[in-house]
C-alpha cells in the first residue's frame, strides 16, 4: 500500500515579523488573518492555509533549518494577470520578474513574481 495525497492543508512561513507578514498577505493576496490554539497565528485562503512561525520562536515541531524568507511559493489567481498586475501596483508591491509563460500542476499559466516582506518568492499564475 502507499500512501495517497489528495491536497495540502497547510504550511508554514517563518518571519522576522509575524505582524508585518500578517498584514502584507492580507493587503495585497486578501487572505484572512486568524488567530488560533494558544495565540498561534495562521492566514486562511481557499480551503487551505499558512501558519505563521516567529523566527527564534517557532511552534513544536517545526523545520529542521527554519529561517525567515527561504520559501518559494506559487498562488493561483482567476483574475486577470493584468488585473493582478494593478493591484500589485497600487500595493507599491514590485514585480521582480514576468509575466511570464510557467508550467503549473495543471498546465499553462502566465506568472509574475515578487517578494513578501522576508523576501519570500511569491509567483502569482493564472492559467489560461
């Protein structure tokens, strides 16, 4: 037998600033900010979502080499890319590469990326 995933619940982000990490993905993804357990901090989105780890004061059990801007992640969008494009701009949210013509999990999508206050890669994609 072997195991089958069928969809990631959660991850983790660690920040230098859990706050100001709350704040950016909420201002510029619209995710929700939510407090949960014992004053642990997490965004919601879809049906999914990130926990968010103080650097230096990570929840147990936690990665092996935890560090504030080291993840690289990938969200999927239905607007427009020009529209996401906008929004980043009206953000003052820099888009350090793209639109760009990516292969995601499920084919083709157009991407840009920039970086979250730590310096995490984000890509937003939006597949055609």
């Amino acid at each position: 037998m072997t195991i089958s995933v069928e969809r990631i619940d959660h991850f983790v982000i660690t920040a230098s600033d859990v706050g100001a990490t709350m704040c950016f993905y909420e201002r510029v993804l619209g995710m929700e900010a939510v407090t949960f357990g014992t004053g642990r901090k997490a965004l919601h989105f879809g049906k999914q979502k990130i926990n968010i780890h103080q650097a230096g004061n990570e929840a147990k059990p936690n990665a092996l080499n935890a560090q504030p801007g080291t993840a690289d992640l990938c969200f999927i969008s239905h607007l427009a890319l020009e529209l996401v494009q906008e929004h980043l701009t009206t953000e003052k949210v820099p888009i350090i590469y793209g639109p760009v013509e990516q292969n995601g999990a499920l084919g083709t999508m157009d991407s840009v990326y920039f970086r979250d206050p730590d310096g995490n890669l984000i890509e937003i994609g939006v597949y055609r």
